[in-house]
C-alpha cells in the first residue's frame, strides 16, 4: 500500500468532507481514507498496482473541490 496526502480546497461542513471521502473511496483501488475538515487534506491508502495519486485527485475534483499542490 502507499500513502499520499492530498491537500484539499472549498470543503465547508461535515456534508462536503462526507462527499470527498466518498468520491475517494470510490476510486478502484483505495484501500482507505480519512479526510480531515479541519487540516483541509485527506490521507488515502491506495495500492499502486491499481491506482495512482492523479486519478485519486481526479476524483476529488470531479466531486467538485479543489486540489492544491
Ligand atoms: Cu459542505
């Protein structure tokens, strides 16, 4: 498994964190996700024989939030 960090922009309320975990979870591949509203970021393991760090920002972004770098 691999860990990355992705920095998140526009998330208000616990509704919004719910959103993003969600669309990450989705992601073929994640094995785990924890998005925090108050660090603004959320923490996904993922295997990297299925997935990778852009389609997991993809994702996020295609929910409708921004990813920072
Ligand atoms: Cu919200």
């Amino acid at each position: 498994m691999n860990q990355e960090t992705i920095k998140i922009e526009g998330m208000m309320c616990g509704h919004c964190q719910m959103t993003v975990e969600k669309a990450i979870r989705d992601v073929k591949g994640v094995q785990d996700v924890n998005v925090s509203l108050g660090d603004k970021q959320a923490e996904v393991s993922y295997n990297p024989g299925i997935t990778d760090p852009a389609t997991i920002r993809s994702a996020v972004v295609k929910a409708g939030y921004k990813v920072m770098d």
